[in-house]
C-alpha cells in the first residue's frame, strides 16, 4: 500500500492551491480528483472577474484555475483522476487508509498522515426547499444548467424562472440571455438579494431581467417538461400570503438557492460539524476536531470569492505540513461571537500553542448593515477595531488579527457595534 | 444625476454621477478605478464578453472564450451572432486569437483555455 504524507481530496482551486504549497516543503503528497479534468467548478466558471485580490487581474474561471494547475503539472504533482474516496478509516498509529477507486486499478487503498479535504461544496435542490407539485424535467440547478451549457453546450431550456438571487443563478441569467433564451424573472424569497450587487448590476440591469423580493416559486406544473410555475409573495417571517399566486409560463426552472460545503467524508470521519458554516469546526491552521484532517475552500465554508479559496487552502497546507514534520500540542478555545450580528467566523476555535503567527479570521454579518464596527474583545480590553461603511451577508469579510500575548482569561470574542466605536 | 453599482471589483461601490457643465462628478467610488467606470458608464457603457464556441474534439466539445478587451455594452447580442457558427479545428492555448478586431471594436476574441492541458 502506497504511503503519503497528505493526500488532498479535490482537484479545484483550494486542492492546487494546497498541492502548490506542500511542493515546496517536499512532502510526499498526492490529490485525488473524481472528474477526468482537475479544476473543479472553474471550469465552467467562464465569466470573469476572478483573481482580482490575488492577481489584479480580471480572471476568467478556467483561466483562474490554469495558472495553479499549469504549475502544479509542471512540479510533476500526481493526481489521480477519475477517482472515487469510498472510505477513510482512521488506524491505530493515528494516519489514515483511503479506499480509492478508479478504472485502472479497480479498489485499492492508500495510507496518509494527514488530510486536506478541498472537496467543494453541493447546491441546494428543489427538494431541499419543499417546492410542491410534479418533477418534470426542466428543473435544474444553476450549476447543472451552467454545466449543460458552458461543458456541454446545451441551451437547458429556452424560457426560464430564476428562483434564487445567488450568484450563478444571476450569473446563469445573463448567460442564457446572451444564449438566446428568455429569462421571465429571478425570485428571491428574503427581502435583500443573495448574490453580489454587482452581478445585480451586470447580470440583471444590464439585460433589464426583473428582480422580484419577497416572491418565492411555490409549485411546479407541467408532466414530461416544466410548463409553468406558480410564484406566490412572502411576508417578511417567509410565510406565503394566499390570493398572491401567479402562474408564469415556462420550460424550465433554474434554482440558485444556496451552497452547503459537502461534509460526507468528514462526518464518516467523526469530525465535528459547525451548525453556522455547515462545514468543520476548525483551529487557525485550518485542522478539524480530528487531529490530521484540515479542511479548506467551499468544503469548510462557502466563499463569494476564489481568491480567499486559495488562501485558505494555503493556511490549511500549512497547517497539514506542520502536522506532518511536528505534531504539536492543542490547547483550545473557542471564539465567541454575537449570534443576533454574525452568521459565522471561521476559525472557530483557536489553538492557544500556536498563536505566533497572524490569524485569518473569516466572517458574514447577519444582515445588510451600515457603519458598523467589528471589535475583538478578551476581558474588557478591545485588541482590535475596524470600520465598515458597508456590510451584507452576501459579501464575506476578512481579517487578520495577531492574538500574541494578548489573549486574557482565554478569551476571545467577537461583537459588532453601531457607528464607529469609541 | 445617475445613480449605480460598480462592477469593476465584487465591493460593489454604490455610486452617484451628477454632471454640472459637461463635467462629471462621481461620488461613492472607494478607488480610482470606479471613478473612470462611473464616466465610462454616462458616455458609453463598456462591457467584458465572454461565452463558449465549439470545437471538433470529443473530449472537450466547447471551449471557454472572451474578448481580450471591454467592448460597447450594445455590441454583445452582436458578438455572440459572430461567434455561433464557429468551430475550432486546431488545439489552442490560453489567450491564442480566435477571431481578430471583432466588429471592427480592435478587440480580439481569444481562447481561455490550454487545450493541451485536456488532452
């Protein structure tokens, strides 16, 4: 049985990254890709406007990932494609045997000290968000319907409702728009929109597609193929008001409601989950409660940008070489946060043996706030202040904080204070 | 006075432009950047393309392409006219020439993929 030091699950931009970032310390390594093309969802991703923090460039998203994987083919980095994980068991001497399959080697096993879990995250379905009626063809994803179009180049439908205002579904607005088919309105359930203002700006306005708030798809008709769905508005507790119904004629329904980090290995594995993120519950260097595991990207939380993909697929990387060359010690706690302000902060505990270096803290608001500060508390000391004129759960924010010597009573958290905090 | 959102970075600056005497003023910009969009954007509104052709290769039957350059916003129904009927024959890199000064814009339609990376 071949023996690696860190096998990184997923070959999309959080497991090149990694990959890149392991090379350099010569560990053995290997990244095991389900698909026969390693760039994950960027490569039907060909809009632009990836990169732009880490590059500053207007990135498409094959382009994206080509400067990581051109690299990483160039340092000869294995991949194995069109390969399945079936299972991780973890063995007495603390590493870990994947079972693996593929069609040239059938079932076969490999063995890892550590793990690096980039293996993306999964869309919502229609199921998930109990739209009543039939199940004709013509409900898609935004994803799949991205997939079809941009992999396959099939138009999956030619007159369509948008339910959602997540990014690819505005995205997959003016991308069958410009494909010849006719977008009847994007439907969002909540009261503010999902996706980014300015996807709002160039993806809707641009091609005058109508937004609709508090409009949520309540049923879909139709036999063999979707021909209508019924819409119906929502009060602002998103209970539907009845006589609001509207039935719109259409061949296709396209659901951009929501991203959840796909967390099947890691739950096998007895990780902890986060009821925030949906993903692990992770330290400052990225490793789960399971000692060994990191996870990084969309797996651990869903992002809005690449850039910080690939960031946190670097930290993660980091952390699994560490692991690797000296198992270090885990004192831990947990950062605290004002549920009523924050949807989540990644990381959520912070390993008090390890604070040397800067902490990247990843973090949502609630909801769509103005001039607000967010302020890191321990005791009654505030060790850190920032200002934003702005912030929307769509939009995830950043920071870097040092908490060398400066951590009381093994305490930190995080609050959000109206106007600029004194 | 116009109001808008920048679409040159995911911030997404919410911008107002009040033109006194055929001078622009922008306000709301966080950066340089969104002062010349929100100008760009009153005198003619400049658009990135990008969309699929096909190709003749099983393995990899559409490819992803772009303009290398912004073109008019109302050229956009035109361009994807242009490319329709396009088929590449010949495996090409990232940023390689498709269809050269596409409309006469003096912007290129390129490749945005390493074909040889698929095969």
């Amino acid at each position: 049985m071949e023996q690696f030091d860190i096998v990184i699950i997923g070959s999309g931009p959080a497991g090149l990254a990694a990959a890149l970032e392991i090379e350099q310390s010569g560990l053995k390594q290997i990244i095991i890709e389900r698909e026969n093309r390693a760039g994950g969802i960027l490569k039907q991703c060909i809009h632009d406007g990836f990169g732009l923090h880490r590059f500053k460039k207007r990135l498409t998203g094959p382009e994206y990932a080509e400067l990581f994987l051109k690299r990483v083919i160039e340092k000869k980095i294995p991949i194995y494609k069109n390969t399945f994980v079936t299972e991780i068991i973890e063995m007495e001497n603390k590493s870990y045997r994947l079972t693996l399959v593929n069609s040239e080697k059938s079932l076969f096993e490999i063995e890892a000290k550590a793990l690096i879990l980039a293996n993306g995250c999964r869309e919502r379905t229609a199921k998930q968000v109990f739209i009543q009626g039939t199940r004709p063809a013509g409900v898609y994803t935004a994803g799949t319907a991205q997939y079809f179009t941009n992999i396959l180049g099939y138009l999956p439908c030619k007159k369509c409702v948008i339910l959602g205002s997540g990014d690819i579904g505005l995205i997959m607005a003016r991308r069958l728009t410009l494909e010849g088919a006719k977008v009847v309105g994007v439907y969002e359930v909540k009261d503010t929109p999902s996706g980014l203002s300015r996807n709002i700006a160039q993806c809707l306005d641009d091609f005058d597609i109508p937004l609709y708030l508090s409009k949520t798809v309540t049923k879909i008709h139709g036999d063999k193929r979707v021909e209508a769905v019924t819409v119906q508005k929502v009060d602002l507790n998103l209970n539907q008001i009845p006589g609001t119904e509207e039935i719109i004629a259409c061949d296709g329904l396209i659901l951009s409601v929501g991203l959840v980090p796909e967390n099947e290995l890691a739950k096998s594995l007895g990780v902890e989950l986060d009821t925030h993120t949906k993903g692990p519950m992770v330290n400052q260097s990225l490793m789960t409660s399971k000692e060994g595991i990191f996870s990084c990207g969309n797996a651990l939380h869903v992002h809005d940008l690449v850039d910080f993909v690939s960031e946190s697929a670097e930290i993660a990387a980091k952390g699994g070489i560490r692991f690797v060359q000296n198992k270090g010690e885990e004192e831990l706690i947990h950062v605290e946060f004002d549920e009523k302000s924050f949807l989540y902060i990644v990381p959520q505990k912070i390993n008090l043996l390890d604070i040397e270096e800067n902490i990247h803290f990843y973090f949502r608001s609630k909801k769509v706030l103005k001039n607000v500060s967010v302020v890191i508390r321990t005791g009654d000391t505030i060790i850190f202040k920032k200002f934003y004129h702005n912030m929307k759960p769509p939009e995830m924010e950043t920071i870097s904080v040092n908490l060398k010597n400066v951590l009381q009573n093994k305490e930190i958290c995080f609050e959000l204070k109206e106007g600029v905090s004194t | 006075m116009k109001k808008m959102i920048c679409i040159v970075c995911p911030k997404g600056c919410e911008m107002q432009v009040d033109v006194n005497d055929g001078i622009s003023v922008v306000t709301g910009n966080a950066c340089i950047r969104g002062k010349e969009f929100a100008i760009n954007e009153i005198l003619h509104p400049m658009r990135t393309f990008q969309s699929t052709v096909k190709t003749i290769f099983p393995e990899l039957p559409m490819i992803p392409i772009k303009t290398d350059d912004v073109v008019p916003k109302e050229y956009l129904f035109q361009i994807i006219e242009e490319i329709a009927g396009i088929e590449i024959k010949d495996k090409l890199k990232c940023g390689d020439i498709i269809i050269q000064n596409i409309l006469g814009t003096s912007v290129n339609i390129v490749s945005t993929v390493d074909m040889y990376l698929y095969f």
